[in-house]
C-alpha cells in the first residue's frame, strides 16, 4: 500500500551558484514492492540522462522502504558510479537512518542529515554550482 502523496509531479528548479552542477531527487511516498521497480526505472534514467556530476536523494519524505528499494539504491550508485557521478543521501527519518545502520548501508552511502547540510558540504568542494531540484513519487510513476 503506497503512502498518501500530496504532490503529484516532477519538476525541475534550476538554482545557480556557478558552473558546476547538482540534482536534488525529493522521494515521497514507498520505495517497496512495485514502487521499487518504478524508482529503479526512473534512478537509471536519471543516472543515464543527467548531465549534472552529483545526484542528493532527498528522504524526507520517505515513508517506507523495504529490501528492494534498499537494493534500487545500491545498483543506483552503481549505475552513478558508472556514468561518473556521486549518489548522495540526506534527510532519512529515524526508521530509515536505523534501516540503514542495520543493514550497514550507512557505511556505504555518504548521508548528510539535511538537505541544507549536503549541498553546503557540496559546495566546499564545488564552490561553482547549480542545483537541479525534483520530485518522484510512486503514484507519479504508475
């Protein structure tokens, strides 16, 4: 059963703050079952298609996530990786930071606390940068 989602979109706000660039992902909603297999199709064509060198999963409003989108991270930093870019968590509730802590993934993933936190930490090291923000929901890929 998929979470309530009050925005159902994506959009894309361009922030400029110099050459280099970032997306923020914001995912609403569950990342298990069938959801999963939507956001693995969207990450991998995110990773593929981007032209920005950092991509900062925002989990706020994360409500669930089950082995499988544990999984769909892990082949989505693969996948970044790959394509020579940096996958970045932040904002996890308190289930998901244990989930994470739990299964060791904290040790895998650089996770800031906030938003706000990771793109200051991204801008010490890429003091030029344009940030790219956008949502993906469950209800949106269906």
């Amino acid at each position: 059963m998929a979470a309530q989602i009050q925005k159902n979109s994506i959009q894309s706000i361009p922030i400029q703050m110099g050459t280099a660039q970032a997306s923020v992902i914001q995912i609403q909603g569950t990342v298990r079952g069938i959801e999963s297999i939507r956001f693995q199709e969207s990450l991998k064509t995110l990773c593929a298609r981007s032209d920005h060198s950092i991509l900062l999963l925002d989990l706020e409003q994360v409500t669930a996530i089950d082995h499988r989108g544990l999984g769909v991270l892990v082949a989505g930093l693969r996948a970044a990786r790959q394509s020579q870019k940096r996958l970045l968590l932040c904002a996890l509730n308190d289930a998901l930071r244990e989930t994470f802590r739990e299964t060791q993934l904290d040790q895998v993933f650089k996770i800031y606390p906030s938003r706000e936190s990771a793109l200051q930490d991204i801008a010490l090291d890429e003091p030029k940068l344009k940030v790219r923000v956008a949502h993906w929901s469950a209800e949106l890929a269906a």
